[in-house]
C-alpha cells in the first residue's frame, strides 16, 4: 500500500505486545449493514460474525500487525458506522487515514450506488493523496445477487 497521506510512526510496541515498523491507519466506509464489522472481525479473528445484525455507534477500532515485504506493519482499521446519523462523528476520521475500503454489498443495488456519495464524502474529507480501495462484500451470498 504505497500512500503519501501522513504516516503515523515507526520501530514500536503494540498493545498486545507485538513489535512493528509502520502503522497506518484504514477506514472502512459504506452503507449500513454491507459487512464492515463482520469483514473487519473476520480479518482480525478469522471468524463470522454470525447472528442478529447490531448496527456500529459512531466508530470503533481494531489493530492487526501484518508483515509485507520483511516489514512489519501496524494497521489500525477504523470501522465505522454506515447510518447517516454518525455522519458528522466519522468525518473527523478521514483526514490522517492513508486507505480507505470503500465497501458495497453486492446483493445490494442500492449500496453500489450509493458508492458515488461516499466517494464525494472521501473528496471532501479525506486526504487527497489517501489510497482508495472498492470492494464488493457478501459474495458467498448466491439466492439474491443484482450485481455481477
Ligand atoms: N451472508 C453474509 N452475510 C454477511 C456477510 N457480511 C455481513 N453479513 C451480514 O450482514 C449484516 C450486516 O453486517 P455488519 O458487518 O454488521 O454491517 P455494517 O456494514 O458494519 O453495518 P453498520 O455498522 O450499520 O454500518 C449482518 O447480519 C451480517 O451477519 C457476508 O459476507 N455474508
């Protein structure tokens, strides 16, 4: 993930005790109930989130060290609420993200399109250099599936 948007820090201890050499910070963005949550925990825990669906208040956050190229990389990866009410608390987290996932469901017509409107929101609040990423979620999803 190459970004000139700002980078946080480098040669430190994570909480839980893992050494890393960068950090950066990723949002996960897109409508209200695409699978941020269960994407970012299963990213994280390697587990389905199954169960009632719990819409995200405002936003939380998770830390997962990887390893890319012999380094060790701290991402801490923002997910936020999809309601247009948490709007004006997670526009304050744009600024210093170096990626942001754009996410859509892709049995969701209705959240591809509203990808067009998350994208103004990037423009207006993120960093101009910030690393964009679309990725089209719930694809194991096969009885209803308007978008190929
Ligand atoms: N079948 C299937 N269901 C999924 C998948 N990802 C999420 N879901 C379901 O979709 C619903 C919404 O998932 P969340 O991860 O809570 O959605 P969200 O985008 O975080 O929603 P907000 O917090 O409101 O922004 C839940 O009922 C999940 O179980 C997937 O990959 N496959």
């Amino acid at each position: 993930m190459e970004s000139r948007a700002p980078r946080l820090t480098c040669n430190s201890l994570s909480r839980s005790g893992a050494f890393y050499d960068l950090t950066y910070k990723v949002m996960l963005l897109g409508d209200s109930g695409v699978g941020k949550t269960c994407f970012l925990v299963q990213f994280k825990d390697g587990a389905f989130l199954s169960g009632a669906f719990l819409a995200t208040v405002g936003i939380d956050f998770r830390n997962k060290v990887v390893t890319v190229d012999g380094l060790k990389v701290k991402l801490q990866i923002w997910d936020t609420a999809g309601q247009e009410r948490f709007r004006s608390v997670t526009h304050a987290y744009y600024r210093d993200a170096q990626a942001l996932l754009l996410l859509y469901d892709i049995t969701s017509k209705t959240s591809f399109d509203n990808i067009r409107a998350w994208l103004t929101e990037v423009h207006e609040y993120a960093h101009k250099d910030v690393v964009i990423m679309l990725l089209g979620n719930k694809v194991f999803v096969t009885s209803c599936r308007p978008l190929q």
